[in-house]
C-alpha cells in the first residue's frame, strides 16, 4: 500500500515546534497499516524537521537558544546576506538538521517513543507557511 499526501502547516514564530498531531490528522489510511513507514520532506530550505522530546516545552526553548548560539546572526563572514540577517543562519540550521524524517509503523500508529514528537524547526523570523509531503508505505492490516 503507497499514499502520499501534502500537508501545508500555518505560519508560526521562529523556534520548534511539536506538529505530530498535525502530521497525523491528515494521515487518513495511518490506522489500516499493519506495519510500514512515514517519510516526511519538508520543501524548503530555511526550515527543518527533527525528532526530540514532546513533554516538557523547556527542552524546545533550549533548542533554539543552543542553535542561534551555533549559527550566530550577522556574522562578518557571511556574503549571503540580501534576504535578511536570520536568511543565512537559517539555511545552515536547516542543513544541520535536515528536510526529511522516516518513522515506522506498527499496527496502525507512529512507533514514536513514549517522549518522541515531530518538531517542525522553523529558522526563520517570519518563514511563512511551510509545505510537507508525506508518504506512506506499508502492509494493511
């Protein structure tokens, strides 16, 4: 069983954000698999995608310091520079964590981890909507 669907994701502020429910809502044959997995891209090139922990808000707050303190703002080296000081920065952040995720399926649900969500990993300061392709393939149940 192949389905594939997009799923575009409102605007939100820079920083991490969970969008596992999101993801799932529009997965409509997620509960007929047996087994299989989830690939999700996001298409762009100035946000992310990760796996991290979905409990404690505090942990995403970090992230984002930890991150601007990696790939500074402005820095005198930079020559990418005509779309805004956050443009380049986040290039580089969205390279660092990458465009795309693969989860397995098992009996009709996402094998996340007790503490496991999808964080969209928005880079910019005002990246705008962002478009995710998802596709499923699996056995049904």
């Amino acid at each position: 069983m192949w389905y594939q669907t997009e799923l575009t994701l409102r605007p939100r502020r820079r920083g991490f954000h969970l969008i596992t429910r999101d993801v799932e809502q529009v997965l409509e044959p997620l509960s007929q698999m047996h087994i299989g997995l989830l690939h999700i891209f996001i298409q762009h090139t100035s946000a992310s995608l990760t796996i991290n922990e979905n409990a404690d808000p505090t942990v995403r707050n970090d992230f984002e310091q930890v991150f601007n303190r990696l790939v500074p703002e402005n820095a005198p080296y930079y020559e990418h520079t005509l779309e805004g000081s956050d443009d380049l920065p986040a290039h580089i952040k969205a390279s660092l964590l990458g465009p795309a995720l693969t989860i397995p399926i098992r009996d009709g649900q996402l094998a996340l981890g007790t503490w496991q969500g999808i964080y969209l990993c928005e880079h910019r300061d005002h990246g705008g909507s962002r478009r995710l392709v998802l596709t499923l393939q699996g056995q049904a149940l």
